[in-house]
C-alpha cells in the first residue's frame, strides 16, 4: 500500500486481504471474503469520520461522531450527513443490504454461501467508495473479473457526477437530468439516451449480483460508458 496517506492504510490492508480470497474461488473463501470486505467498508467509513478536519473538512461534535461510528447503518447515515458529494454513484442503499447479507452469513454459519457475483459486486463497491472517500486510485482487484467490474462502477461514478453537477437531486431527478443532457438536437430520445438506460440498468444488474462482470459488461458496453460518460463531462464545462 505504498504511497498512501497513512489514516487510511488499515483499511487498503483489510480490503486487499477480502480480494485476496477471490483469487481461489471457494465456498469458503467467498464467505470470507464477504466478511472481510464489509469489515473494510465499516473501517474506511468510521475512519473518514474520525480523522481531524483538516484532512476530511468533516466537522462535527465528539458526541456526534461517536454516536455515528455505533452501528453500520448510523455510518452510512453519517456517510450521507457528511461525504454526500464524495458518495455520488454509490447507492448506500446496496451497502446496507450487503451488510446484512454478511451478517447471515456470519451469524448462521455453517453450510450457507454466497455467490461470487454478489461478493464480486460487493468488493467493487467497496473499492470505489474507499477511493472516493480518501480521494485515492487504488485497485485492489486480484481476478479479471473484478477488474473490469471495477472499471464499469468507476465509469458510472464518472457517469452520475456529471449529470449530478451543482444540482440538489430530488428523488428520481437523476434520470430526467440525463434524459434532458443526452437528448438530441430536436429535443427526441437519442440512441445515446438509451444506451444510457441499458448501462443504467446493467449496472444496477451487476451490483445486485444478479449478473456477473464477464456474463454483462462485453467490450461494447464499456465503451458505450466511457463515450457517455466523457460526453457528459464535456457538457459539464
């Protein structure tokens, strides 16, 4: 983990052992796995809210932190309280659900499993929330297929910053703001806005685990994310 700022080698170090595990892909190593990269995420978040100001510009009481760093789902609300602008293209939502699947999987032990396609996706999202946090470009990924996953969720990041801008979202904007960006020159529906809609929906696809990296993100698709995406950025400036 050279080169990164030292407050957030814990976590790299707790992460790259969870992706480690997916190199060998076992029943138990994808349950280990699973409990490794939640482990990760509730670290790298307590640790963002617990750094001093100076670094993270989050400002709250002890008390508040504290109360925050208590259970995994006041986390992901202090997440949403402090870090909204560094959590776009992340769904806390799916986190929270993730961690509940790890606590099954922790709790009633013996003879469950995951899918590897729901540790996969967990992994990533883990990933891309430990370098929008720290502001850091860390890979951990240690097979092909998180590899490109990675490169999928980091392209939607880049995807949603740009049609989020300076807007304050309501609920559903998000998709009407890109509908009204990649419209074409007569107002219509381009093919662009509905490329957009298939890697909406393949993203969310693959981050609920239901698809696989390898099954949904085909060369096309990820070059139909990056085009979209650098077209928003350029309607951006």
């Amino acid at each position: 983990m050279k080169n990164l700022p030292h407050w957030c080698t814990g976590p790299a170090e707790v992460l790259k052992h969870g992706f480690s595990l997916l190199a060998d892909d076992t029943d138990t190593n994808r349950r280990l796995a699973m409990i490794s990269i939640d482990n990760a995420v509730e670290l790298t978040a307590k640790t963002f809210l617990s750094v001093p100001k100076r670094i993270s510009s989050v400002d709250m009481t002890r008390k508040q932190r504290d109360e925050y760093c208590a259970t995994f789902p006041a986390l992901l609300d202090g997440l949403e309280m402090h870090a909204a602008s560094k959590i776009i293209g992340l769904n806390l939502g799916e986190i929270e659900w993730f961690h509940r699947l790890r606590n099954e999987l922790y709790h009633q032990g013996n003879g469950l499993t995951v899918e590897q396609s729901k540790v996969e996706a967990y992994a990533e999202i883990a990933e891309q929330l430990f370098n929008s946090l720290f502001e850091t470009s860390v890979s951990f990924s240690s097979t092909p297929s998180t590899s490109k996953l990675g490169e999928f969720f980091a392209l939607w990041i880049r995807i949603e910053k740009a049609i989020v801008g300076g807007n304050e979202l309501r609920l559903g904007s998000l998709n009407e703001l890109a509908r009204e960006m990649l419209a074409d020159d007569t107002g219509s529906h381009s093919d662009t806005w509905r490329k957009y809609r298939v890697i909406r929906e393949l993203r969310n696809r693959v981050a609920h685990g239901e698809l696989s990296a390898d099954q949904a993100l085909t060369d096309e698709v990820m070059t139909d994310a990056m085009i979209i995406a650098d077209l928003l950025e350029a309607k951006r400036k």
